[in-house]
C-alpha cells in the first residue's frame, strides 16, 4: 500500500488527504496546531464562539461545495437564491446590488443602471466596462502586466466609482484594492463570478462556525477513511531517500519521523520553504517572492440590534464589509455581534486595538443610526498578518503548479497555480491536484 504524508491540515491538505486515503494510500496527516482548518478557524473568548475570519463563497465555487457534502456540513452553510448585496452609506438610505432573472451579463444590468452610489452619468460607463471586463482573456499573459485599476481608468471608471463598485468585490475576494490587483486575477474573478454565469456569483455564507463547518466535520471524515491524524506535530524536515520521503518533525517536546513514498506540502507560502529549499534550492517553489496581504476582523457586541441584514457592504466608509455573526456566537438574547472584515488592511494591521476602536466605533455609528445609542458591549481586534499572497501584477509567474520537479512530492494550498485567487475554492482545488500527483508518482 502506497504511503503519503501530508504536511498540514488546512482546507488544501484535508482535500488531498481525503483523496489520497480514497484512492488505496496509507495517510499520515501532520499538522502543528491541534486543530484542522488551517487559516479557518474558531476560537471562543468569554463564553461566545467566533471565527477568525469571514470566509464567505460563491455558487460556482464547485469545489469548496463538494468538500462541505463530503464532509457532512452542507446544512450549516446557506447560498442566496440571488446575489443580492446591500449596500450602506453615511447619510443615504441602503441600496441594493441585485441580479435579476436574466441571463448573464444582462442580469446585472439593472442594478448598475439604477445603483444610487453611482453617479447618473457613470453608470452606463460602468455597464460598458463590465462587458469589456467579459471579453478579457485572464490568460493572456499581457493581463499580468497591468493592475485592474489602470484598466478601469482606461474604461472610463474614476475613482469614486472604483470605491463605489468595483472595490465592493475586488477587495473580498483578491485581498488587495483594485488600484493594486492583477488585471489578469480581477478578469478571472469578475469572469467567472459574475459575468459568465447569472447564479455563479450568489454569495454562500457559513450559517455556524468555521470548527463546526469544517474543523470538527473534517476530523472525522479524515478518521473514518484510515487517515493518521498527528496534531501538534511540528514538520521540521523533509529529505529524500532511496525509496520515499523522510519527514523528522516533533510532538510534545519528542523526536518523530515519518517514512512515506510521497509527500504533500500543503502549508502557507510563508512557511512552505523551509521544508523545500533543501530538496528543491533557493525559492524552491517560489514561495519566497510572493508577498502577503493582510486581514483584520473586528468583532463588536452591541447591547441591542443596529443592522436588520445578515450582511453589508459599505461605501464612503472605513467598515467594508460587516456580517451578523449573533445566531452562531451565542450571544445573548437582545444583543447582536457583528464580525467587520477589513481585507488588504495593511494600515490597519498597525493601529492599536484603541485605535482600531475609536476610529471604526466611530464609523458604525456614522453607518448605523442605531448604534449611536447602544451600548458596546464587547470590541475585540483578529489580525492575520499573510491572511493570503498578494494578488499584485505578475504575481502568476510566482505561483508553482502542484507537481514539483521531484517524483511523488507535491504542493498544496490557495497560493499554488490554481487560476483562482487565494480563495476556500482555490485551497480545496490545490489539495486535489496535489493529490493526483502524489498516488500516480
């Protein structure tokens, strides 16, 4: 039987483990945290259960979906039987960003043309642009030049409509504003997302929490395939022998080895290169000249309810996007908590937990009428300082493919050649690639 370790147990490793064990190999899984979810997880502080991030999907994520029925968990998950975006502003009533019942690109159409945070004369430029972004080719490799603001410039798109619409789903999805973001990665998610297909965009949201969604779910569906769980395990080394792999890592203070005839490196790019360099030399995988891009949520508990929408987006804001997390935290009755997520929050990333509460406190109640006479009961700051790559121009020329030069080593996670940015879909479709060159070595 065909032995396989796999180094790491985010969403990239569980998937290749899953389909390693699936196909006949003897599975080992390493991970150094003892928990599963990698960059999705949970935490619990003072009694309620929140999640590091809001990591929100999509309908075409096709992937990411089939690991959730894979593992049990499409229950706890819900899809909007339309993309609807609401869409707040200080001072102005909500509008909204909703698709209609044609097909694409037209059933978008509508809601730019009557989008309130555009300008009249704007928004007919911004439907012209949307159907130029459609013809693009995301693998033109002339894309990788140029960031996805430029092109806008270029299509008419000034800067207040960049902020008012654009930047509502660069942001979320490639980490970085669009001012900075690869025109070929802005093409594919704009593409693929919205413009090729009228249900592809429909968001999906994790109705509980990321532990019970995926970390929990993923344990057991590793444990009933004959998967070898080691957490707490911390991978130090991997070198290649006569017949396999050798990974010498270490558990509770103690000296561990792992012989396997193929390995899955299913870890950040960040960390990725540690293990790669001695067997595959400088860069090795070029994990190294990618360069992160941050995330920082803010989770406020106020002592009523301020927001009647289970999500937001804001415009003219610092909030650029705010969920109701309540239902899945566990607050208490009368309260409500809502997780803001700050994506490319590089500024951010250097203001004190002060400085983050005054400045966004402030901006909520600007937002939200009704928080200026409630309460805050609770405000604390999570920071993923390399949440993701950063999604810059030429940035696909630095991202390897899962298949390393190497027989029976593979790379796993969102920051490989998948085509999608650094995405839940990205992750899963990584750890089946790996995989596939793992078992066929």
């Amino acid at each position: 039987m065909r032995r396989v370790a796999v180094i790491g147990g985010g969403l990239a490793g569980i998937s290749a483990a899953l389909d390693c064990a699936a196909a006949g190999a003897r599975v080992t899984l390493v991970e150094v945290r003892r928990r599963l979810g990698g960059a999705a997880y949970s935490f619990e502080r003072d009694g309620l259960r929140m999640d590091n991030g809001q990591h929100v999907f999509l309908r075409c994520c096709e992937a990411y979906r089939a690991l959730l029925e894979r593992l049990g968990s499409s229950d706890l998950v819900a899809v909007q039987e339309r993309l609807d975006i609401p869409v707040l502003s200080p001072g102005h009533a909500p509008a909204r960003i909703r698709r209609n019942s044609l097909h694409a690109p037209l059933h978008l159409a509508g809601a730019l043309l009557r989008y309130p945070r555009l300008r009249a004369s704007s928004r007919l430029g911004a439907a012209r642009a949307a159907l130029a972004l459609a013809r693009l080719d995301p693998q033109d490799p002339a894309l990788e030049r140029s960031t996805f603001g430029e092109w806008l410039a270029a299509h008419g798109q000034d800067e207040t409509a960049v902020a008012a619409l654009w930047d509502l789903i660069a942001l979320p999805t490639m980490n970085v504003p669009a001012a900075d973001a690869s025109l070929a990665l802005a093409a594919f998610v704009f593409r693929t997302g919205l413009l090729s297909g009228a249900a592809s965009g429909d968001i999906g949201f994790h109705v509980a929490t990321l532990q019970e969604i995926l970390g929990d779910p993923a344990r057991r569906a590793l444990e009933q395939e004959g998967v070898e769980l080691r957490l707490g395990w911390r991978a130090e080394r991997l070198e290649r022998c006569e017949d396999g792999y050798e990974l010498s890592g270490r558990a509770g203070g103690e000296s561990e080895s792992i012989h396997a005839d193929a390995a899955i490196v299913a870890l950040p790019h960040d960390r990725a290169g540690a293990l790669l360099e001695p067997l595959l030399g400088a860069n090795a995988g070029r994990p190294g000249p990618l360069q992160s891009s941050p995330i920082v949520n803010l989770h406020i508990v106020y002592d009523r309810a301020v927001l009647d929408e289970p999500f937001a987006a804001g415009v003219g804001t610092p909030v650029q996007y705010l969920f109701d997390r309540g239902e899945a935290a566990g607050v208490p009755a009368g309260c409500q908590y809502l997780a803001v997520s700050l994506s490319g929050a590089s500024a951010e990333m250097e203001l004190s937990v002060e400085e983050l509460r005054e400045r966004y406190l402030a901006a909520m109640r600007e937002l939200l009428p009704r928080a200026r006479e409630a309460n805050v009961e609770r405000f604390q700051v999570t920071r993923e300082h390399a949440a993701t790559f950063r999604a810059a121009p030429g940035v696909a020329a630095l991202r390897p493919a899962q298949r390393t030069p190497l027989p029976g080593l593979a790379l796993a996670g969102a920051w490989t050649d998948t085509g999608w940015p650094a995405t839940l879909e990205s992750a899963v479709l990584s750890g089946h690639a790996a995989a596939r060159v793992a078992v066929a070595a």
